[in-house]
C-alpha cells in the first residue's frame, strides 16, 4: 500500500478507534498477547532473517541483540501489553467541570489525539509497545520501523492485525509502513491531513531529522545530558552513592549522568572519594582546570565536553564556585532531561528545584529514576525534552488531548 | 539589532523573567498601563504614520480600524493589561504532588515555557495583549508583527521598555523584530535553540505559512468553520435564537456559526423559519440539493461551501437523514473549532458530545460562545484549533509549561 492511502485509511479510521469501549480495548490487547506468544514461531522464522542480514551487514553487537527476539522475549512483549490491559483508561474523564453565571456547564474531556504516527529505529518491542499504549488511548497508529528490523516488525504488525479481525476489529488501528526509504519518511512527516502528532524514538540524528522537518506536530523524545550537582553542604556518602548510581547502573540510558559539578569549597575533599568510587567502574574522567589539578590523572575536559550525551563510561567534571554558578553552568549545558543536586541546605535545594530548566529535578537521589515505571505511570511511550503538551516521562496520559463539552440550555451571546 | 542578537538576548533573559515575583510582574503591568496612557501623544503620533502610509496603500476599511489608536482606544489597551495583572499568577503550583513506595515525592510544577514568539498581523493592541500575557507568566516575548503597523507596534514596545527600565527589570522581558522582511520572519521559525513556542496570530494564510515552515513548536490558532445541527427534537424558538446569534451577532470571528446541519424529517417545516430569521440580516444561504427545493430562492452550495469559513453573512446548508450523517458530515468538514446540536434528545446531545472532533462542543448554545473571557479565564491568547498542549480558548495556563519535582533522601534506583 502506498503512503498517502495508508494515510488515508488511518484517518478513516480514527473515529472508529476512538470509539471502543475500554472492554473492548483490553480485550484486544489481552487477546494480541495470547497470539504474540502463540505464533513465536512465525515471528522469531522472520526476525532470523532480518538478524542474518544485520550480521551480513555488519551490525554493532549492541544492534543486533536490540533486534533479536526469541519465545522469551516474546512473552516479555505479550506481559507488556497485559500490564497495558490492566491500566485505567483515561479517555472520557471530564476535568474541571464549572458552571458559568450564564449557566452554561463547561468541562474538559479526555479525548484521544487521532492519528498517532511514530518512527523508530531496529527495535522490533517497540512495534508492540507503541501499538499497545496508542490502541488503550484511542489512538490510530502508523508505524515506521527502521529497515533492518523490516521483517520483524511486519511479522508483528501482521499478528496484531490478525487479532483485530479475530476481535471484529478494524485492521487499520495500526498500520505499519514498509517502504523504509528516506523519500516516504520524508513525506510521512509532512501529511499533516491525516497525521495528529509524530513521535520518533531513537538517537538523536532521528530525532533531529524529524524536528527539522516534520510540518506535523512532534513530541520530542530526548537525549539526556544529565548533572549531579554536589554542593558544599552534602552528605558524602549520600552524594557518592547518587554519582556511583546515575553513571554506572545503566550507561547507555538517557536518565544516566553524564556531568558532575562540585562546589569548590568541597572540591579537594570529594573529588578524589569519587575517583575511588568510579574507577572501580573504569569511569573515564575528563576534568576542567581545578578538578584536573586536584587529581591529577584525569583527562582535561575541552568545551565539547560539557554538552555531551556520551553513553559510556565517561563524566565530566566541573568545580563551580558557588550554587549560582552551578545552575547558570547546568542550564547552559543540560538537554532539558533530568538534572539532580545533592545538598543538606534547604534553600539550595528550593533554588535548584526552582530555576534549573528541565523536565525533571531531583535533590538527594539519582536521576534513573526518570522513567513512567518509577514515576508511577505502569507504561511509557517515551520521555520528553520539550515544553508543550507533555514534558518528562509520558504515560498514557501524554497520549490524550481534551475537548471542551458544553452544556447549555439555549444561551446565546449578548 | 540583527534577528540572532535579538534571539540570543532574550533567551539569556528566559531565566531572568521566570524567577521574578508575582508582586514585581503585576508592579510592572499596572506601571506600562500607566504609560501608555501618559504616552498617548507619543503613541497616536506613530501610529498616525502607519495610517498615513495605509490610506496611502489602499487598505481596507476594516484593517485601517484594527490600526486605528487614539486615547480612548489606548485606554481599553491599558485596562487589559491592568486585568491580567489582577488575575492569579499560576507559575509555581505544584499539582499531584504524591510519594512513591520508595519515599520519593514527586509532584508537578507549573513554570514558564521560556522565550515566546508571537508572528500577527497590523493589530497593534496585540503588542501589548501579548506582552502582558507572557510576562505575567513568566515568559520572555519576541514579537514580530505586520509591516503596515510597524510604528504602532514600535511606539507600545518602546513605552514598555520605558516602564521595565523605570521599574529596575531588563528591557529585553519584550523584544520586537523591526525587520519585517520575509527572509527575516522565516529565519525566525527556525530559531530552536533561542525560542521555545511560535504562535501565529492572524489571517489562514499567515497561520498555514508557520505551520509549514516553523521548526519551532506552534500552537495553531485557527480558522472557524463552525457548525450548528438541529435535530429532529430541537426546540424550534431555541434553534432559530442559537442560528440567529452564531450566524449574525458578529460576523468576521472564529467562533461564528457558517454551517447549518438540519435532520431531513423537519427541514420542510424549519428551513422556511430559518431564510425568514436570516433573511433579516441579509443572510445569503448556500443550500444543499434538498435545501435549495424546499428554499427555491437560495443559492445551490458546491462542494467548496460547505468547508468554507466565510466571516460574511453566508451560511451553508445541509440535510441529513440522521444523527449519523450529521456527525459524520461535521467530522469531514469542520476545523476543529466549535460545533453546536440543537436537541432535546438526551442520547444525541451525548453522542454529538462524544464523537465531534473539536475544540468545543455544544449542546443547546451558541458557539459564539468560545472565547477565553465567556470560560472564566480572564484573558486570552487566541483559540488553539490544534490537539497537543492547548486546545480551545487559551489563557494564562496555555503560556505555562511543567516540569518534575522531586524530594529525595538519598534513593538510588536497583
């Protein structure tokens, strides 16, 4: 099928999705898990191919064990979509429902956002996933998957599919689009007549790519360079845990810190406590002028250092000479991800909630807790870097517009 | 000053403005109400050569009255700005601020977006509507309105910074982009890195010319083709009095009804009332097939009618067979603006409720009625007719954005 009519017939279809009742949405959902695990054959027979062409075509390791799928991995994508199933649904919530001196009842209900379009990398779960969380909000959905997971997530779509028909369901709640060439997704981006929002997920050249050039709205989903800022007052212990924690737990998440920033007056204690702490890790140091001749044995950070996602074992390190300094420092740098202060002042830690800029702010514990499980959400779509519409970790929530319902009984405007 | 210069320095401003007291900003508000009124020689005397320079060009009537400034006029601009002042401040609310199992108190907390740019048209009240929006909120403002009132625009903004400087605050919390150029305002929508919103405030064109070409979040304010059904129950004297006040009670704006829908089993009895209400102003009526037989005298509408938002006495007619057609008709036509049933059938008043997709739906009103004063905002930036972040008149709460605050006491995640 072509784009413009996969478009089309998504558009169609909005209103027919949008529709279903909260039953008949889990039940889908509950019944597109059983056949995930049930057609493991069918699904893993196709992702071998694309597997055999990521290994022909040289495919970092990382890749390839992103792409893989095996019956286990499976029942883990089927478990996902059951844990969406047991969720609330939001949709059809009235919020702020108030009557107006002219007696007109008015109120903002939850309603889906329509066509939902989202572009990804070779991470065949997120065919599920995404579909999963858009079906429970109402959303139509139309995917596009990377090309080196091509067969995977059509096997996907395709078992999603067939549970919908088995349901009575209308296939088009989510379609999948299979030309991979950058021409289609560079016109995918621009059907704003069809298309409500675009969500890419991936690295930030894909990001980039659709915020440049996307004419439908977006929802950013973003790179993390994430600070710890230690100041003069803080528990040392506390704050070695909190760095040990958000660099080596997990490095190749966008919650994981990248920057550290100590308060100067600390900064001769500390820093060598931390270098213990992290070598045990192999973390690479690269260290402005002060801390570099407090420790000697690190690499000197250049600029670049400071505004960087490195996704490995590396921090930068920068001594600041007061709080002021260390949040002028964070907001020029930072990505708008997750930024964390370590401290026992309480007006600190109120200024630094304050005035840094980012969609989630911590004092005293480590920022891998950005993620819509830790927040509490029982899903996540994605965690947003920017301002509008959803900013932080996005649940079903972030997957809902609202409309005004009004009530009246014959006014009319004076 | 150069477009960059000026990005660059309200950017550096954003934080400057965020952190500022609800007393500072209303100090200021009530203080450059204050001047443009004392100001008002210096103001019409500038706005005195865009009216030149327009009878000049030939403008319209009607947008020679938008220009227009004298001291009554300035007056009511003054008294907005002393409004919102008046109005609560919502920067700094925490919303749903609740603990996780694992101690972490997490809530939300309303902030500023960041630095604003507002592109519209010669309606120099806007200059300072916008300004006093966006500052009360927090916001940096970048403004960029039309050639045709670039002294009025001028005039305000200067009188304003006048008032930041005499009130001790940076004159950048508002900047105007003298360059009114084509090249310059489609440099300034890919300004990313420096503005956080666009919103475009005018004419189709203006607004369809962002959403294609901006790189930076829009939020869509929009044209209105607003519908009103009258269904097989309605209240005929209800139906006419709501016909009657959408269609006629002011003509150029969004929230005015173009559209007539009527259920097919009482068109032969209400269409007659309808010309004869209309005809009395003058309503030219755009009818459908079976319409145009009941009606004889009325002009046959082609496809193009019934998508048309004429801001003119026109009105299109249709003739549906039920509730069905009727929504489904709405749904293919409509912008997303407001849509109105006349009923006294409680399942369509509902049905139309839940499956019009639009800002705002009415039972039983007027949809003249959306507007940020007639809900109890207290102000309004304009009516977004787009799905993510805003949708519908917008008010101070639209010019906010959110961010994750969290309390720890030293979590780190397992």
């Amino acid at each position: 099928m072509d784009l413009l009519t996969i478009c089309q017939k998504a558009s169609d279809n909005r209103y027919f999705t949008a529709k279903l009742s909260t039953d008949v949405k889990n039940g889908l959902l509950l019944k597109a898990a059983d056949l995930i695990v049930k057609e493991a054959d069918y699904i893993c027979s196709e992702n071998a191919k694309d597997m055999e062409r990521g290994k022909a075509n040289g495919l970092p390791k990382g890749l390839l064990d992103r792409l893989f799928l095996d019956p286990a991995r499976l029942e883990g994508i089927a478990e996902g979509m059951r844990q969406v199933a047991a969720l609330p649904d939001p949709i059809g919530e009235v919020l702020g429902m108030q009557k107006r001196p002219n007696g007109l009842l008015i109120g903002q209900k939850k309603v889906p956002i329509g066509v939902i379009g989202v572009i990804y990398e070779a991470r065949p779960n997120v065919t599920a996933d995404v579909f999963a969380l858009c079906f429970k909000t109402g959303n139509t959905v139309i995917l596009r998957g990377g090309s080196d997971a091509a067969n995977s997530n059509k096997a996907i779509t395709t078992v999603i599919q067939k549970a919908l028909a088995e349901e009575g369901l209308k296939t088009e709640c989510i379609s999948l689009i299979e030309d991979t060439s950058h021409e289609v997704v560079g016109r995918f981006m621009k059907m704003n007549q069809y298309v409500d929002l675009l969500i890419p997920r991936g690295g930030a050249g894909l990001i980039r790519n659709v915020v440049e050039n996307a004419t439908i709205p977006v929802i950013e989903t973003g790179t993390g360079n994430c600070h710890i800022f230690v100041d003069e007052s803080a528990n040392y212990d506390m704050a070695l845990d909190i760095i040990e924690n958000a660099k080596t737990q997990r490095i190749g998440v966008c919650n994981a810190a990248e920057s550290l920033v100590v308060h100067e007056k600390i900064a001769e204690d500390f820093l060598p406590l931390v270098y213990e702490r992290l070598s045990a890790h192999q973390v690479e140091l690269h260290t402005d002028e002060t801390s570099t001749n407090i420790l000697k044995d690190t690499i000197p950070a250049t600029e670049e250092d400071f505004g960087k996602e490195y996704l490995d074992y590396k921090m930068s390190v920068k001594v600041v000479k007061d709080i002021d300094e260390a949040i002028a420092h964070i907001n020029h740098y930072n990505t708008g991800h997750s930024e964390a202060i370590v401290t026992e002042n309480y007006e600190n830690a109120n200024r630094f909630l304050d005035e840094i800029d980012a969609a989630c702010v911590y004092v005293n514990a480590s920022t891998r807790f950005t993620d819509g499980f830790e927040f509490g959400f029982g899903a996540e779509i994605g965690i947003s870097t920017q301002k509008l519409h959803a900013r932080g970790p996005m649940g079903l929530e972030a997957l809902t517009s609202r409309k005004y319902i009004i009530y009246g009984n014959g006014q009319i405007r004076n």
